[in-house]
C-alpha cells in the first residue's frame, strides 16, 4: 500500500510548476499510466502474496495463522484504497468534464 501512495505523492502538480519545469502532454500522460500501471501491479502483488499466504495455511505448509491474516488484512485495505482513488479520479474527471470552456 505504501506503493500506492508514493506513486500518488509522484504526481504532485506543483513540484513540477515550483521547479519551472515545463511538462509536455505527453510526458504527463506517459508518467500518470506508469503511476496507474505501478499502484495495479503492486495491488496483484499484494493480492497474490494473500493468496499464496492462504493457501499455504490450508495445505498445512505454514502454521502461522498470524502472519496470513496480516498478510489477509493488507491486501484488503490496498483493494479497498485503491477502489476509493478510483473514484475519487473519476469524480475528478468528469468535473473537468463539466467544465465550460
């Protein structure tokens, strides 16, 4: 989860404007699906080590019931904090949306 929110703190607007740093289009959209594409696969990551984790305990591979629902309970909340800043970015699309030019 920590991943997700220091590729949030990447896409921090007003370092850029503060440094003079003239940001193209393109390299704007480029750096927001790689921050996009980054928070998703450190979520599966997260998701999968879950799994993993679960499965271990009930093939008897791992005794530490613990440490699978620690393991259980990060994957929630990286889900459950990724699906709230997915809506929080459609919300803020599609105010720009509603925006009269």
């Amino acid at each position: 989860m920590n991943t997700i929110f220091s590729n949030i703190a990447q896409l921090n607007p007003t370092q850029e404007l503060s440094r003079n740093v003239s940001i193209t289009p393109k390299v704007a959209q480029t750096s927001f699906a790689d921050t996009l594409k980054g928070a998703i696969e450190n979520l599966n990551d997260v998701q999968m080590d879950s799994d993993k984790a679960t499965e271990a305990l009930a093939t008897g591979n791992i005794d530490d019931l613990h440490n699978v629902m620690i393991t259980a309970q990060k994957a929630s909340i990286t889900l459950e904090a990724t699906v709230q800043i997915q809506k929080k970015v459609i919300d803020a699309y599609n105010e720009v949306m509603r925006m009269q030019v």
